[in-house]
C-alpha cells in the first residue's frame, strides 16, 4: 500500500478476498505500507463494509511500515477485528512474512 487507500483498492482486494473463500482458505493479509498517508473518505467507507462482512473469514494480519502513523493505524485495526493482527517495521519484513506463513 502507498498513499492512499481509494475505494477502487479495496474492490480489488475484496474481488481477491473471495476467491481466496470461493477456493475453502481463511484469508491472511500481508499489508506493506511505504509511504501509506491514510484512506479517501470513500475508501475508509468501503474497507469498513468489506471488513464488517468478511471478519469471519480473516485469519492473521500482517502490517509492515515504517512510521508510527502506520503502527497506529495497525493498533485501531487491531482493536476492531477478531483477527490476529501485529505490526512489523521495515527491518522486520521477513519476520512478518514467517508469522504469517508466506
């Protein structure tokens, strides 16, 4: 992820989400920020609706960045999923990757 996030991103993601279903796996996310700003106002609208119906089907999130806004945004993302979601600095990339079985 850069700059920001659009609703058009989170369509594409969600297109992804449910093939990832379609084909019987839980669905674990590998977020890269660099230089992540935050979402369009519509594109928070939309990962919140994305995030609300698939919740279940969210296994472990994986956040690497490379700023406190980024591990703060892992923070409140951590708060409202059931999902296991942890933040990794840049350094810390292949650390992520084996958490979350890449």
């Amino acid at each position: 992820m850069s700059d920001k996030v659009t609703k058009e991103d989170v369509n594409k993601v969600h297109k992804l989400i449910h093939k990832i279903i379609n084909d019987g796996n839980q669905v674990d996310f590998y977020f890269e920020m660099k230089d992540f700003t935050g979402y369009t106002f519509k594109g928070f609208i939309e990962d919140l609706k994305v995030d609300k119906s698939h919740s279940s089907d969210y296994g472990k999130m994986a956040f690497v960045g490379e700023n406190k806004l980024q591990e703060l945004v892992t923070k409140i993302t951590d708060f409202f999923m059931k999902s296991e979601v942890k933040y990794f600095n840049t350094q810390e990339k292949e650390k992520a990757k084996v958490w979350i079985k890449l």
